[in-house]
C-alpha cells in the first residue's frame, strides 16, 4: 500500500472528547490518510509528568506513521467534512512546503459551531514572541521537518508553540491560510491566562530560546 498523504496523530486522554474527533475525520472527503491514537488513562496532575506524557505520545506516533505529512490533532479539535481537501489543495498550490497552516474555529464542547474565528498568523520572529502563529497543533508538517525540529519536547509546556519555533528555527517553509480548516473546542479544563501552569510555561519557552525572547 502507497503512503498517505497524511498521519494524523491523536494524543487523546479525554474519552468523552475523542468519538467526536474520531467522527470528524471519517466524515472527510477524501481518504488519503491514516489515523493514530495513542491514549494513556492515566493523566497526572504533575506538568512536568503530564508534558512527558504528551511528549511520548506524540514522538512514538511520528516515528511509525507513514504519511507525507503529519498532522497533531488533539481530542479537543475536530475537523471539518472539507478539511483535508483543502490542506492538500493549499500544500501543492504551495509547493509542498515544511508546514502548512489555517485559521481556527472556536466550537463548543459537543460540536456546535460558533461564529468566532481565530487568525492565524504571520511565519516570523516577532509572531513567535507574541503569539504561537498556528494557534495550535493542529496543521501539516512535512514527517522530515517534525524529524528535524527534534519531535515534541517534554520539557516544555506549551509544547506546540516551541515546536513550531524550532521548525521555524531550521528553516521550514509555511503557507496559510485565514480560511478556517479546524475547530478547537470549549471545555472546563483549558488552561486560563492567569493559571500557575500559563506562567510556568512561558518562563520555560523564554529560557529554552533566549536569543528570541530577549
């Protein structure tokens, strides 16, 4: 069997969450891509335990997923029936590049669509001291980029936002698009601005890159 056009990782430890996600890619237009699910039923409350968690996840599924590109879909996102069409069609009008990335949709916690969008931002220095430009995981990366930003790092808390920055830092290539391809959903336990767990993780990204943070 060919290698699909994309692997899409899902690092899932809310059950109640994960059918809805898994129902949004089955509901895809095309089929040219694999599914895999790696879920741990225990979740510490410990960061540090939690990020390694994550980090492990992520890092096994990468290293046997078979597609072109990757593609970390968390059990709180979901995908829309023309999602994966639309990445693809973006990726070749591109080039293929490294990354290739949307605006989000923020949806409730069963699904509902809402009217708020959230941008996506511009691939350079300045957004990634401000702001994770993909708004999330969830966007292609090529499988040799993920290989060359060194995978998913447990020690960091805001794990896709350092990703990024190191696939930025060895020089991806990214396109976007303000057109939404993804949905995050609203539910009780995302993490606030004012928690503990927001400002250890900014500390943690300005020591892990300082010659970006300043």
């Amino acid at each position: 069997m060919r290698n699909p056009f994309v692997s899409i990782l899902i690092p899932s430890r809310r059950t109640t969450l994960l059918t809805a996600t898994l129902d949004s890619i089955a509901a895809s237009t095309i089929e040219d891509y694999e599914v895999l699910v790696a879920r741990d039923p225990v979740w510490s409350p410990d960061w540090d335990d939690s990020a390694q968690q994550v980090a492990d996840k992520l890092n096994r599924l990468a290293e046997i997923a078979r597609g072109h590109y990757l593609m970390v879909l968390p059990d709180d996102d979901i995908l829309f029936p023309w999602s994966l069409v639309e990445f693809k069609k973006l990726a070749a009008a591109h080039g293929m590049p490294d990354v290739v990335y949307s605006a989000k949709k923020i949806i409730t916690a069963r699904g509902e669509h809402t009217y708020e969008t959230i941008p996506c931002y511009p691939w350079d220095a300045a957004t990634f001291q401000q702001v994770n430009p993909v708004q999330g995981w969830t966007a292609l990366v090529k499988a040799t980029m993920w290989e060359a930003a060194g995978g998913c790092d447990p020690a960091q808390l805001y794990q896709d936002w350092m990703f990024w920055r190191a696939c930025w830092r060895v020089g991806a290539t990214a396109c976007r698009t303000s057109v939404p391809l993804w949905g995050a959903r609203v539910h009780a336990d995302q993490v606030q601005p004012s928690d503990p767990f927001h400002i250890e993780a900014w500390r943690r990204m300005r020591l892990g890159d300082p010659a970006l943070w300043g």
